[in-house]
C-alpha cells in the first residue's frame, strides 16, 4: 500500500477541495527545476501553486553537475550556455547568479586533422561554408573545387525535413560534413551529421537553403543578416564555480518559496482521476502520481523527464505519444576530466579542439577547461584542468572501458594533438549513458505529435532536452512554454 499523501481530500482521496493549486513537476534536471521555479514566481491570478518536485536520482540537476578535481572546482557535464538566447543567462541572474556570470576567457578553438591542430575556420554556419577560401588550410585542394561546383549544381530537393550530412554533402561534397560539419554538430549532439535533422538542429540553414538554389547562397544569405543585425554581448556564457551550480541555485530557489524537492523520488504511475463534486456542471480532471512510498493528487503535471521515462508514464494515459518517445534514441558519451600541475605541463593557446571522427582518433574533443575559463584559473593559479570527451551515437564501444584505460586513451590523444606528454596528478571519469537525445530526421514532426497528443489530456505538459532543444536555454524555454500550458498567466490559481 502506498501512504496517502496530504493533498488528498480524506473524503473523496482526490484532493478537489478549494485553495492553491497543486503541481506536480516529475524530474529535477534544469528543465523541471525551471518550471517550478516559474510556477511560484509568476503571476498566476492568486495565490502561489502548491508545487512538488520528484526526481528518480540522489540528485538534481541531470546532466548539469558541478564537482571538483585536485581541489579545482569545475564542470563534469555541461560547461556553457548559450548567451544569444536569453532563457539560461535570465534564470541564472533570477536566482542570485548574475555576478558569477563569465564569458569564455579565449574563445579560439582548433581542429586535429590532418595529423595537426589547424585554426577552426571562421565564417561558416554549422561548418558550411559562404566563401570556400575560409576553408584553405582545412580541406584538400580537391575539396575546395569541389565546393565551388555547388553553383553549377541542379536545386537538392529538401522536402520537409533533410539529414544535415546528406544535403551538405551533396552540395558542397563529403570533406565539409567529415571534417568540419560533423566534430561541430557532434560537440553539441553526440550524434550523425548524416542522420541528424537540418530542420531541427540547424533551422536556419534549413530555411535558407529552402529559399535558394545554391548552399552557399543560403550561407551568404544567413551571414549578411547577421552583419545588418549584429549581436552584442558574448555568444557562451558561464558561471564561475560550474553551470552546475545553476540548478542547485534554481532548487534553493524554489524551496526558499515554499516548493518541495524530493530526490530519490521515482514515479511509477501517473494516471487520470475524474472527480465530480456535488454540485458541478462537469467533471474535474486530475491527476494521480504514485512513487514507491507515497501517491500524490494533483491539479497538473508537468513532464520535465527523458524519452523513454515520459513514454512509460504516458503509455495507459496518452499511448500514441508514447510510442513516438520510445522510438527517441539518445548518445551516450563519457568525460575525461584531467588535472595537471602547471610547471609539468605547457598548453597550446586557446580553449581547446574538436576531432573529425573520420580521422579515427579515440577522443571527440578536448576543452582547455582553465583557458577557456578565467575563474579556474584565478582559483588554482597552479593547475592546468583538461577535459576529453569519448563516444556518439553509433560509436559507443569506448564507454564501456575502464578509467584507467580511458584516461590512458585520452592522453595518448593529447599527446599527438597537442604534445602534452606530462602525467596528470588526478583524473576524473564521468559516464553519461543516454546522454543526449538524437534528432534524426522527422524528430520535428514527431514532436509535433507528441504534443498533439498530449495537448488532449487538460493539466499535462512535457519539456526537456528531447523537445525543442539540447542546449540549456532550450530546455528553460521548454520548461516555460510548458508552465503557460497548464498555468497560464493571470488564470486563477484555485
């Protein structure tokens, strides 16, 4: 028998009386901390939610989590947010984060191919690029004439949605997608530029090249709105101390306003419960949420969980949404977290590089943790920190190794890269087994649905990473979208 939780009316079990309304948020990471952060800060018409966090694990924040090595605070998941958008950077400031926000200390990055670190080429959208010349040095001679056969070519059809490798290879030929589309796209989703969806990681680039013949056309098209419209401020923002940090600020917040957090907290049920109060012109619907020790009623529900958790809670309630997220696959990756005493160890400048994975190397990218970052270098003037990464979709046999072997592996890599041969006096291994969700092609379409169907169910919402957006200001914006569903602002909150 699972305890009655306390929201429940002793009468009816369904908790309908009048007061607060009560809601439920299943799952801790960034976007189910958002949502209830903005459940009890927004103006809802009357008094705040009753709000209850459940997340499955012994911690919030998902793949956000601050940790430390050789005394060194850093990142062991995320280390950046996006600062073009304003969802991630607006709920740092909104939780008392806004003065430990920092832009990247050097933002020059590098290939490894070739058997070198090359300049990451500048002038490009996603790796393609507007003018081949902003490629010299990258690619082949015969790459580079190839690109230019682009205008002579007949229109690619596109349809409504096309792989990003596929069209770009077709029009600009395969050396672009291998060695420079793919270690862009893979350093954000894990995954296939020859699978991933242009529609939905780069909708730019698929609403240009919709609108033009020629892909560098498109680009150009792109690049000189850009230049009429120029952005101010940084491109990537962190936070001094990890973006780690920021859902456990959210967390505090949310309990500082009288939300509950429970950790270690599944759910194993969630399932409609139709009340009809005496008198009532029509049926109330509500919703039952059971976890191991305690079943909770709520007014709505908000879904801030992965794929394959969302489809199993939605498979009695909503069996059609299910069934197009359990066909979401996901990436799974491990990182490398390396820390090197500063006279031991010499760096090339900038913040690091990413890897062609056509070039076989074991590694997919490595970040110059305290270059790239001026506070971990402020606050150990005596180490330098690097992180590796390891693993993408389809290319996931790695993970499985042991520390050791994959610490070796990474510095074996750093040592071809970029001559770093010296020993590092710690070492950190940080396994994300179903990472980050893949976007193939159709992923938009399937959203679509998913939503469709779930809309048919009053006071339930989904958001997270598999929606609408990998990047944290993604999954913020999703969390938002999905409080003005089953709250919108001004509604009567009883």
């Amino acid at each position: 028998m699972h305890a009655a939780d306390t929201w429940a009316d002793s009468s009816t079990g369904t908790g309908t009386g009048a007061g607060p309304r009560r809601i439920v948020v299943v799952g801790g990471g960034i976007a189910g901390l958002a949502a209830a952060h903005r459940l009890l800060t927004r103006d809802s018409g009357g008094p705040a939610p009753r709000v209850t966090v459940l997340e499955a694990s012994d911690r919030v924040g998902g793949k956000l989590l601050a940790g430390e090595i050789e005394g060194a605070r850093v990142d062991l998941g995320a280390e950046s947010m996006l600062a073009r958008r304003p969802e991630a950077v607006g709920l740092a400031r909104e939780v008392g984060l806004g003065d430990l926000l920092q832009p990247p200390a050097t933002a020059t990055a590098s290939l490894w191919t070739g058997g070198a670190l090359r300049p990451m080429p500048k002038g490009h959208v996603m790796g393609v690029p507007g003018d081949p010349a902003a490629l010299s040095g990258v690619l082949s001679a015969e790459a580079l004439r190839r690109i230019e056969q682009d205008r002579e070519l007949p229109p690619t059809a596109i349809g409504e949605d096309v792989a990003v490798g596929r069209y770009v290879a077709d029009r600009l030929g395969r050396e672009v997608v291998d060695r420079l589309v793919e270690p862009l796209l893979g350093g954000v989703y894990a995954g296939d530029a020859y699978r991933i969806s242009m529609r939905a990681a780069v909708p730019q680039l698929f609403d240009a090249a919709r609108a033009h013949t020629s892909l560098l056309e498109a680009v150009r098209d792109i690049q000189g709105r850009v230049a009429a419209n120029p952005a101010t401020g940084p491109v990537f923002q962190g936070i001094a101390g990890g973006v780690g940090t920021l859902p456990l600020a959210v967390a505090d917040a949310v309990r500082a306003r009288g939300g509950e957090i429970l950790t270690g907290t599944p759910v194993t049920e969630l399932r409609r419960v139709t009340d009809t109060p005496d008198p009532a012109p029509e049926p109330r619907a509500l919703w039952r949420v059971v976890t191991p020790g305690r079943v909770l009623h709520a007014d709505a529900v908000v879904l801030a969980v992965p794929a394959p958790a969302a489809a199993r809670l939605l498979t009695v309630e909503a069996p059609a949404a299910a069934a197009e997220l359990s066909a979401v696959e996901y990436a799974s990756m491990a990182l490398i977290t390396l820390a090197y005493r500063r006279p031991d160890a010499t760096l090339p400048e900038g913040s690091g590089f990413l890897v062609p994975p056509v070039d076989g190397h074991t590694i997919k990218a490595s970040t110059f943790a305290s270059q790239k970052w001026g506070w971990i270098a402020e606050e150990n003037p005596g180490l330098h920190v690097v992180r590796t990464s390891v693993g993408r979709y389809g290319d996931e046999r790695d993970i499985g190794r042991e520390d050791a072997e994959l610490v070796a592996l990474s510095r074996h890599d750093l040592r071809a890269a970029s001559g770093l041969s010296a020993a590092p006096v710690a070492a950190r291994v940080t396994r994300w087994h179903d990472g980050l969700p893949q976007y193939p092609v159709g992923h938009h379409a399937r959203v679509a649905r998913v939503r469709e169907h779930v809309a048919k169910l009053p006071g339930l919402a989904v958001c997270g990473a598999v929606y609408e957006g990998v990047g944290i200001p993604a999954c913020v914006a999703s969390a938002y979208a999905a409080v003005d569903l089953i709250a919108p602002e001004g509604a009567p909150a009883g």
